[in-house]
C-alpha cells in the first residue's frame, strides 16, 4: 500500500503541485503544437524532433515527481491526481484537477471522480 496522507499533509504540498501543474500544463500545449505543426507542416518555430523529446522527458519527470511523493496521477488533459486519505473511517481520494487552485474535493475510492464533493 502506498503513502496515506492526511488532509494537512496533502494541502502543504499543494505549492509543489501548482507549481509543477503549472509547467505541466504548459509543456503539454506546447508539445501538442509543435507535434502538430511538425507533421502538418514539417517544421515549427517551437523546434523539431530534439525539442518534442525534450518536452516528452521533461513531462515524464514531472510525472515522477507526483508518484514518487505518493501523489496519483489520474490524468494528463485535463491534469487530475488524487492524493489517498482516509476520512471519518473511509478510504477516499483527495481529489486535484486542473484549474483549481487548492485541494477542496474528495471522493470515496469506491465511486471515482463522479462522486467529488466538497471537502468538509
């Protein structure tokens, strides 16, 4: 079984997060346009294949750092990772996606993101 945070825990790592979501969420744009532009146009301002390797190691690494802090990556686009807890004697999901600017959600493990509510 992986890390279990509380919801302090999992809030004191939140700058690390949007700060690391932030470049994330970046780098994929410019990794779509640039892949884009390569292949319907054979070339980019953005760069070519040296630049789309860099940009995918560097996704990678960002990636990495979630899981190797217990942080689960859920999805890419939009950006969604869940840190696991436990509230009230249930095992839940504290629930991040993209956008968001602090951690206010959560979902039981057994119903996934359709059943986010609010953090008490």
């Amino acid at each position: 079984m992986g890390r279990v945070f509380t919801v302090d825990e999992a809030r004191a790592m939140m700058p690390g997060v949007l700060e690391r979501a932030d470049d994330f969420v970046r780098m994929r744009g410019d990794l779509a346009e640039l892949v884009r532009e390569l292949r319907d146009h054979g070339e980019s301002e953005l760069g070519g294949l040296p630049e789309v390797k860099a940009l995918e190691a560097r996704l990678e690494e960002i990636l990495g750092w979630f899981a190797s802090n217990g942080v689960e990556v859920k999805g890419v686009a939009p950006l969604l990772v869940d840190f696991p807890a436990t509230l009230g004697g249930v095992s839940v999901q504290l629930c991040w996606l993209e956008g968001d600017r602090d951690l206010v959600w959560y979902h039981r493990d057994d119903l996934g993101f359709a059943g986010r509510r609010p953090l008490p």
